[in-house]
C-alpha cells in the first residue's frame, strides 16, 4: 500500500486518526517519528517558515509545490498539502494538481476562499466565492488528477458568512462532483457537527485548534462525531516557537544555554532523526576517491 492508497484506506476506515499539521522536512521528520500515520500541510506554517510573514496568499505554487516534494520525500506517511485556492481559477487549479501529484503528495484541500485569501482560523469573516465558482475548481482539479488515489479534498470557509447549513450543503455538492472527502472549516459547536454529519455524505475532517469545544477533547471522543481525520494546525508550529522564544530569551539574559540545555534535542537524537548514520552507509558503499581528475595512462 503506497502513500496515497494509506491515506485513502485511512479515510474510510476507522477510527478516527490524528494527522498533525507540519511545515517542511524537519516537522514531518518529527511528526513521523513520533508514531503518527499521515500529517497535513500547514499553509500558516509554510509561509512563517518561508517568508516570516501572514497567512495571506503571499505563497506561490512554485515555492508550495517545492515545499510539498521536501516534505513528502523526507517521509514516508500520507502527505495532505493546503493547496489554498488553488493559485488562482480553475485555470491554476489544473497546473496545482499537476505540480502536487509531481511532488508526490497524497492529496490536496481545495477552499473556496476570495482572493485575497486568509487563514481559515482567524476570528474574522471569511469571504468566499460562489457556489458555481467553487464547484468549478473542483471540477477542474478531478479533471487534471491522473491517479485517482490522488485525494481531492474540498475545503469550504463559507461557514463563517453564509452560515454552517449552507457550508454543508456547499461540501456536498463537491463530494457529489467526485470529491474524496470535505473538510468544514469553523464548525466547532456540536449542534453544528451534527449539521454538517448530516448533511454531507462522505468522509469529513476537522480543524481541531487550540481553542473552542474540540481543543480540550480527547481524540477518541472527536471520533464519536463521525471524523475520519482530525487535524492539528497549530501544535507544531505554536510548540516551535515557544520553546524557540524561551530558549533564546535564556541565551540573552543568562550569557549561555546551559540552563534550557536539558530541554533541547541533543546533538545524537538530531542526527539520528535526520538519518544521518543511512548517508554514512551510503558513503561507505559507493564513494571512491575525491573527485580527482583521471589521467591519461601512457
């Protein structure tokens, strides 16, 4: 069973799966090694990491479609990238599948955002296209895709604007386009997850945040709603920075690192999860010289 196929089996069997939200090679390698089976792709972290700036459709397909093949290369689990709009029409969003398919990922989330776009999380209303807009993207993109294990996720930020019902109803039309799975973005309430459940007929993600009803929840009991896969956009990269700040902070006003020096990844559990002994072994086998010229024999 390869990447793509995992993360298909992994929507539509049970129970439900955490999946973290990394941002390049490093965060995917950890999220790997600590026993998880698939991980998404964090738009907001890819353009902090990238650019030191907002989620704000400021990233190009290019530079996302670089970033997709690092992380999905540095790992071997399913790789769920944000796609954000697709970079622009349904024009763009042919040119993303191919680019994303190329860099080997497992699939996509699709939204349905205006441009400019913005992060789906943030506690502000969130404009989105039309129905018919939307809907052609998605049509496009199953159109492009030319493995069909490759995943079409539809991502709709309606709820915000135009209301849960109508999200949901926005979702299932793009699963009765031919869309693998929905993701509803904003729903947090129960009574809203129910909507949403009942509405749309085909596997369903949720964003789980570091705030609202779903943050405090185990995720066993974010299964009992009917969730295939539970994302985690902000652990990693809210982690990342935080211990960063502490550390730094301590390298500042102490002089040295000694004191959070127990905290830190030692220099052997780094290049043990960098895989650096595989690379030794692979110098060992095939490197024979240094690049020297050959001479001509007489």
């Amino acid at each position: 069973m390869n990447a793509r196929q995992k993360l298909k089996y992994l929507l539509h069997n049970g129970p439900v799966t955490q999946v973290p939200s990394v941002y390049d090679g490093l965060t995917a390698r950890l999220a790997q090694d600590a026993g998880f089976e698939a991980v998404s792709v964090t738009g907001n972290g890819v353009s902090a990491s990238l650019l030191g700036k907002p989620d704000i459709g400021l990233v190009s397909l290019a530079e996302s479609a670089q970033v997709a093949h690092n992380i999905a290369n540095a790992i071997s689990i399913p790789v769920i990238f944000d796609a954000d709009t697709g970079y622009g029409s349904a024009i763009n969003v042919t040119r993303t599948v191919v680019e994303m398919e190329g860099a080997g990922v497992a699939g996509i989330k699709l939204e349905d955002q205006v441009t400019p776009k913005r992060c789906g999380v943030l506690d502000v209303p969130i404009p989105v296209v039309t129905e018919r807009e939307y809907l052609g993207k998605i049509e496009a993109a199953l159109w492009a895709r030319k493995d069909d294990d490759f995943a079409i996720i539809a991502r709709t930020d309606a709820a915000s604007t135009l209301g849960v019902a109508a999200a949901a109803q926005r979702a299932q039309r793009a699963i009765e386009l031919g869309a693998d799975a929905a993701l509803v973005v904003g729903v947090r309430e129960p009574s809203d997850i129910k909507i949403v459940m009942d509405t749309v007929d085909a596997p369903l993600l949720t964003l789980v945040e570091e705030k609202g009803p779903l943050s405090t929840m185990d995720v066993s009991q974010i299964g009992e709603f009917g969730f295939a896969l539970a994302l985690y956009p902000g652990v990693i990269r809210y982690s990342m920075v935080g211990a960063a700040r502490r550390a730094l902070a301590t390298l500042k006003d102490e002089g040295q690192s000694t004191s959070v020096r127990p905290l830190m990844a030692t220099p052997d559990e780094w290049n043990q999860l960098m895989g650096l002994e595989e690379y030794f072994e692979v110098e060992r086998r095939f490197v024979r010289g240094e690049g020297q010229a050959e001479t001509a024999r007489p």
